[in-house]
C-alpha cells in the first residue's frame, strides 16, 4: 500500500482540517462498504 505524503502548511487550518476529517471519513466509509466492517465508533482525530 503506497501512502503519499503532502507537507504544506494550509492558509485556512480549520478549513484545512475539516477537509482532512471529511477525507478520512469518505474512506472510512469507503472501506466499510467494501469490507462489510459495521463499528459502533469511529475515532477521526
């Protein structure tokens, strides 16, 4: 599994961070869709 690494500060960091959660979110979902995973919480820091 090949992970890209991005290093840039954001302008706006909470617009930045939020974008972040929404992206990990997607996947999350993604993955629970693909594996079939159910989980009561999911922690997105």
């Amino acid at each position: 599994m090949i992970v890209k690494k991005q290093h840039y500060i954001p302008i706006n960091t909470d617009q930045y961070i939020q974008e972040m959660k929404n992206k990990k979110t997607i996947q999350i979902k993604k993955m629970i869709k693909k594996y079939g995973i159910e989980t009561t919480s999911l922690s997105i820091p």
